[in-house]
C-alpha cells in the first residue's frame, strides 16, 4: 500500500512540476490558487506517516542533519517562519529519501517509462509551443490571501527570450526536461528511441537557453552508451572535482575576467557567475564568520527573498551545488558532502548503470544551477542515493551469507 502511495505521490509531483505555470494560472483564475501547493502536502502528509511507521537510520539521519542546520540558523539569527520555509523547499528530497526499500533497488530498466515518456513529450511540446505562441500564463500573477504567486516567469537571455512552456521558469523546465531524458535514454530498449528522446529534449533545452543542462545531457549519454563502468567513474569524479574547483578560483579569476570584454554572449551568465555571484557569496560568508558552518536552515536560498537574512551579501542563490552547501553548512557542511561522494563512488562496485547515469547529470548540473531546491533534482538525487546505498547493502548481505 504504501509503495502505491509513493508512486501515485511521485507522478503527481512530476506533472505539477511540468505544468507548473499553466496549472498555477488556471488555479488562480478560477480562485483555487490555494491547491498550487498540494503536491508538497501530499509530499509532507507521506513523510509523516513514514516516519511514524518506520522510522529507520536514513529517517534518523535525515532528522538529525535538518535539526544541526536549523540549530545553526537560530544561532545566526534566521527566524523559525524562514526556517520552516526552507523545510517546505527541501521537502522533496525528504520524500525521495524514504522511498519504499523494494524500490529503491534494482528495478526492471524498462518499468514505467510511457508514463515518464508521457510527462516528457508534454514538457516538450510545451516548449516548442511557447516558440510559435506567447502563452497566456507567461509572466503572470495571481493573489493567494495577502500575497501575490508568480504563475510562470519571463526571463531573457540578453535579447533572447527564455521559454519556459508549461512550467514555471526557463530553469525549472530545463532541469525537469533533463532530468526526465536522462531517465528514458537510460531505459530505452532501442537505439532508435535513445536518439528520439535526446534530440527532443536537445532541441527544447536550447529554446529554454540551458546550456548546462544540454551539455550534461550529451555527456551523460555518451558515457553511458559507450564509456566502461571505470571511464565513467572517473568521468563522475572529474565532474565532482569541477563542481568544487570552478566556484573556488572565481575569486581569483574575476579581478581579470573584468577587465576583458562583457557584451553579452552565449557565456555571459556563467561570467557573470564567476565575477560577481560566486566571489561575492565566498568573500560574504568569510566576512560575516559563517565559513564553518554556514548560514543554517533559512539563511541561505530563496527563503532569504521573503525573509532577511541580516547579511550584506546575495543569499538567495548559488548557481552552483557545492557553494549552495557551503553558504548553508559551512565547510563542515562541504566535507560532509564530499566524503558522501566519495564513500558511494568508492564503494559500490555493482553501482547500477542507470542510476550512475542520473548521478553524472546532477553533477554536471549542478556546476552552475541550484538543484537544492530543483523539486526534480532532489527527487532524482534521493532516489538515486537511495538505490545506490540499498543496492549496496543487499549485495553485502548477499555475500557474507
């Protein structure tokens, strides 16, 4: 019964996520705005009941690492609706972690892909819509009590419009396209299907101006299809390393990168990245003593954009996975992250392909994008983990008995 709840749980979320600005725009139209939210109740009514019926290590683990950052966040001054909020963000990666334990094993690769493909294909054709027609919910608004909720958001990359199609954000359809191409180009029985889904989904992320998300999807493919399972553990770790490495030398690097020409061009976001976002987080945090442990829960991410952070520097975003650790544990927060790294990549001989697979996009991913609060990518990432960390466990028990 419970396995049922998740994956209905699961599919709900995925096609909220979709279609999350047209289903924001109906709902506030026809004065329902309140419902935009069920999926995360949903979310949050199954982590309570999980927990009360099975409340195991990872729920104990889990437990304890929010209540640590939210300690942090107290002693920093966030105020507990902050705090709160940043739990409600982070709420699917909590579901994707308590998984059923029969599914977050090594499922049957071709198991429940129309569904993904259905999900897939509207994303998709949402996009390349929103190329021929301006859609309605297209930078609009909505009141949900004393508040107003952005249904979908405009956005542009230098002249070039940003589609985001059915969902909300060029960035959020992006991920949620890649993510999705990842799982299917992994399960696909032919080849013929491999090249469909990636040449769709190549094509929408480039209307939606992602390039990472492009890039690592590319990549991720290629390892998959033809690289061993050692070429791809080093492919992971190199990617691993560049998430770290690429944020660290932006001090550095910025001081030089602004004296060089800044007209906009297809790499101007990850410039600006590097001589304004990246130098300012870093220098902030050291500046405001919150390089060992952070801001804490609330402090850091976009709670900050409803509540203050009390701090001079951007604490909204990261545009980077490590940084966005780091701003919110502190260095302890960043060994912690790495060592987990490491400890699955080291230790899971049998780690299964398409799961690895998954891990690799995310890695790319998160180079420059803020998959902490991805509703995909934490959903991706959870059930990953978990599928790599129980299939582990099964096979040690396979072979001490």
């Amino acid at each position: 019964m419970a396995d049922r709840i998740w994956r209905a749980t699961l599919f709900f979320v995925l096609l909220n996520e979709v279609a999350a600005g047209a289903a924001r725009y109906f709902l506030g139209n026809i004065g329902a705005g309140q419902l935009v939210y069920l999926p995360k109740i949903l979310m949050a009514i199954y982590i309570f009941f999980s927990l009360l019926t099975c409340f195991d290590v990872v729920a104990l683990f889990i437990a304890c690492a929010f209540a640590l950052a939210a300690f942090v966040g107290v002693v920093n001054g966030v105020t507990i609706p902050a705090i709160a909020f940043q739990l409600w963000i982070m709420l699917p990666l909590v579901f994707a972690l308590l998984v059923p334990k029969n599914l977050a094993i090594y499922e049957p690769p071709y198991e429940r892909s129309r569904t993904i493909a259905i999900l897939f294909f509207a994303a998709v054709t949402g996009v390349v819509a929103n190329y021929f027609v301006e859609l309605p919910w297209i930078d609009s608004a909505f009141d949900v009590g004393n508040y107003s909720v952005e249904a979908s958001k405009l956005s542009y990359a230098g002249d070039s419009v940003r589609l985001a199609g059915l969902g909300r954000t060029s960035a959020s359809t992006g991920l949620i396209l890649g993510v999705l191409a990842v799982w299917l180009i992994c399960r696909a029985r032919s080849w013929m299907m491999k090249w469909i889904y990636l040449g769709t989904a190549t094509l929408a992320l480039a209307l939606t101006t992602n390039k990472t998300s492009i890039l690592a999807l590319l990549i991720v493919t290629f390892v998959h299809s033809f690289a061993s399972n050692t070429v791809a553990s080093r492919v992971r770790r190199v990617a691993f390393a560049l998430q770290l490495f690429v944020p660290a030398v932006s001090v550095a690097a910025a001081d030089y990168i602004t004296n060089q020409p800044t007209a906009y061009s297809v790499y101007s976001s990850l410039l600006d990245r590097i001589v304004a976002t990246w130098p300012d987080i870093l220098t902030g945090l050291y500046k405001n003593s919150d390089l060992l442990l952070g801001r804490g829960l609330g402090g850091f991410g976009s709670a900050t954009d409803y509540f203050s952070a009390g701090t001079t520097f951007n604490t909204e975003y990261a545009d980077n996975i490590a940084l966005y650790v780091m701003a919110t544990c502190g260095i302890v927060g960043l060994v912690f992250y790495i060592f987990s790294f490491f400890k699955i990549e080291l230790r899971c001989r049998f780690l299964l392909k398409s799961e690895a697979s998954m891990i690799l996009f995310l890695i790319l991913s998160g180079i420059t994008t803020d998959l902490p609060e991805s509703v995909p990518c934490q959903i991706a990432l959870g059930i990953s983990v978990m599928s790599v960390v129980r299939g582990l466990n099964r096979d040690i028990r396979r072979t001490r008995g």
